[in-house]
C-alpha cells in the first residue's frame, strides 16, 4: 500500500469511527472486521470523489481565467491553418475587426485584409509554415465599421495534439496611431530635406552672387582710388584744406568699402565646394601666416616650438587664425601687446586657443560678436567691417568644429578652437571641452 492509500485510509477510518452508533451495532468480530473494511472503503470512495470534484471544480475555475484572459486580452489571438483560415480566435480580434466571433470563425484571414497587402500576408504565412521561427508582419485590415488600421503580426507554427495538423499561432497589435506617427515623420523629413536642399540652392546662389558682386565692385573701387590719387597729385599745390579733407574722407571711404567687399568675397568663398582638404602641417602654417599678417612692431607673437599636423581645407583654417591674430593686437592698448597660440591633443580633436592682452568683451557681447556685423565699438574706434568673427563662426562650423570664448572687459580675450583629427567628423556639444 502506498503512501497516498495509507493517508487515504486513515481519513476514511477517522470519519467511520465517528459513528459510535455502528460501532455499537457490531455483533461479532467477524462482522465487525467485514463491516469496517467496507465502511472504510465506501469512505474512501467518497473522499476520492470529493477530491475529484474540488479538482473539477479548480481545473474549471482555472480555465474561467484562462478563457477570460484569452477573449479580453489588449491584443488579437487566433490560429488559422495553411490555407489561412481562422480556425480559432479571441473576442478582441472580432471586435478589432468590428465583427462576432461566429462571423470570422471559419473565413479566410484574407477577408478582412486590404488587397494591396494579401501578398504581404501570403509570404508571412508562407514563411511560418515553411518552419523558420517567429515571423512578422505589417498589415493594413478592413473594418466592418469604421477605418482600416494597421495591425501588427506576430506568428509561429505548431501541430494540433489530435492529428498533428500544421497552424500558425498568432497575434495581432494595433499599431494605427504608430504607423501613421511614422509616416507623418517620414513626410516631415522628406520636407525638411526639400526645404534644406531648396535652402542650399539658394545660399549657394546667393553665394555665387555675393563673389560676383563684390568681385566686380574691386574694379571700381580700384579707379576711384587711382582717381583720388590722381586728383590729389595734380592738384596738390591748388587745394585747400577743406578740400583735401573731402579727398582723404573719400580716400577712408573707399578704404572701407575695400575691407567689406574683401571681407564678404572671403565669406562667399567659404561655401566653395573647391577647396581640397590637405595634410596641414601647424608650424609651417602659422609662420607664414603671421609672415603675411606682418604684425607691428610692439607686437609681442607667443607661439610653442612643437604643433601637430591636422587635415583640413587650409583656406578656411587660414580664415580662422588670421581673423583671430588680427583682433588680437587691433582691439588692445597694453603694452606690449602680446598674442599667444597654442594647442593641446584631446585624443579625438585638437584644440587650438589665442590669447591676447586687449580691451577683453563683457560676457553680455559674447554672443553678439558672431554675428553679421556685430560690431561693439565704431568705426572711429577701431577700423573694420565687423564680419570677421562672423567668418571665423562659419569656417569653424565648415571644418565640424567648436568655437568658444572666454574674456571678460579689461581682462584680455582667449578663444578655444575644437576642431576633429578625421575630416568630416562631426563635432558634439558634449565633446568641447
């Protein structure tokens, strides 16, 4: 006897011996083991039939839940077989397809499909049913009632215990307001793209004009000055001061106006898809540079004995440092004026700094001093156009660098130049340093 009888006998024993009025009733012994025996089995028949009942009772409990769970689950279930017909399916896939259950029970899943999408469904279908795994699938249903929505489904292949027949088991998500968020997004980069290219077009053109213009105007500005020079020349011992002043406020005049068409052939030079990115060797480039800038005398250049090489188009790095040198000793009184460059290696970039000892800018102007014609002092001040860092800006961001300042008034001025050892890497705002 096994343990499972053993406890099942003591149950039925105890319930028995219970009832004092049998046990009285027993005559012989005879009887009385007889009896017991068959008092303890109808006993044990009934406790087995008790727990039976309370297992029936669980097991229907149980698939109450499961049924339940099934039916009103957030997405659709259903099983269809290898011709793609629901064989089976929960009451959310029937009212996603605003139908009963009993109406979608036995029809091909293909009913209540788009057309232009049955032969997405044929090659989901044909894939699960070829024994491949998971498989996916993106879906545009009919509605009884209402619209279509995008439905999202997920299968796989199993057989009926029964016969081992092949199905495809499978769910269904309503993706509508996500597929339609894609597309709509996928329309706005489209017209982003438009728009950016459009605006590309545009400012190439304007570009190519601003070259033109300003090309053309040299030309002119060229005969005025030579007139001027003329004029002053033949007239010198004829004109009086009133009028040599007329002459040499022309004279600044064009001068001016000389700076700007430069300073804005420099600009649209920079949207120049021509310049070739080359091996720049730092040392060499910045001695000719500061050759060709020719600093005044009481001019003092700080400048290490070690730079590293970067790759770059050397036209727009030239653009940078010339611009920052030249505002370095033009916008300060010290004396010395003193300039100082220098680098250091960031592992990824390189970061180029020039300091200077000048007038320094109230951190209210740091924004300002970047854009076209941002000017904080007149031109009685200091002389300019007041697009020099407005190149600077441009050609850092040309180069897929960062460009930073630190000064405050009376204190001097330093600018930090990020710039990528790859050409073409892009700099992120988290990288500057």
């Amino acid at each position: 006897m096994n343990s499972r009888s053993e406890e099942l006998r003591k149950k039925a024993e105890k319930r028995l011996w219970k009832n004092l009025e049998l046990k009285r009733a027993m005559s012989s012994k005879n009887s009385e083991e007889l009896i017991h025996e068959l008092l303890v089995h109808q006993v044990e028949l009934e406790i087995q039939n008790e727990e039976l009942r309370a297992a029936q009772e669980a097991l229907e409990r149980s698939r109450d839940r499961f049924a339940e769970l099934y039916d009103f689950a957030p997405v659709g279930y259903f099983t269809v077989d290898e011709n793609g017909v629901i064989v089976e399916a929960n009451l959310t896939l029937a009212r996603m397809l605003g139908y009963t259950r009993k109406h979608i029970l036995n029809k091909p899943l293909t009913l209540f499909i788009r057309p232009e999408y049955h032969e997405t469904f044929f090659r989901h279908r044909q894939n699960i049913f070829s024994g491949s795994g998971n498989h996916a699938a993106e879906i545009l249903f009919k509605r009884f009632e209402g619209d279509d929505f995008y439905g999202k489904i997920l299968g796989y292949l199993f057989h009926d215990k029964v016969n081992r027949t092949p199905l495809c088991r499978a769910s269904l998500m309503d993706f509508t307001d996500e597929k339609e968020a894609r597309l709509a997004l996928d329309i706005a980069h489209r017209k982003i793209q438009e728009k950016a290219e459009e605006l590309e077009a545009a400012n190439a053109s304007l570009s190519e004009y601003a070259y033109v213009v300003s090309h053309d105007l040299r030309a002119p500005m060229r005969a005025i000055r030579n007139y001027i020079s003329f004029l002053k020349e033949d007239l010198k011992d004829r004109l009086e001061d009133q009028q040599q002043e007329y002459l040499g406020g022309l004279s600044h005049a064009v001068e001016e106006a000389d700076m700007l068409i430069r300073d804005l052939l420099a600009m649209s030079r920079m949207d120049s898809h021509q310049d070739t990115v080359d091996d720049i060797f730092m040392k060499e480039f910045m001695d000719d540079l500061i050759k060709s800038i020719q600093p005044p005398p009481d001019v003092e250049m700080i400048l290490p004995d070690r730079w590293p090489t970067i790759v770059a188009k050397p036209v727009l790095l030239r653009q940078v440092f010339q611009n920052l040198i030249i505002n370095g000793f033009k916008f300060n009184h010290s004396d010395p004026r003193q300039v100082e460059l220098g680098w250091r290696d960031l592992g990824r970039d390189y970061e180029f700094f020039v300091r200077d000892n000048g007038i320094g800018i109230d951190v209210q102007y740091h924004d300002q001093i970047f854009r076209m014609f941002g000017r904080l002092h007149t031109k009685e001040e200091y002389e300019g156009t007041g697009i020099g860092l407005s190149i600077v800006k441009k050609a850092v961001g040309k180069l897929h660098g960062a460009i930073e300042i630190r000064s405050a008034a009376g204190q001097g001025t330093t600018f930090y130049i990020q710039l990528p050892k790859k050409p073409g890497e892009e700099m992120l705002p988290e990288d500057f340093h």
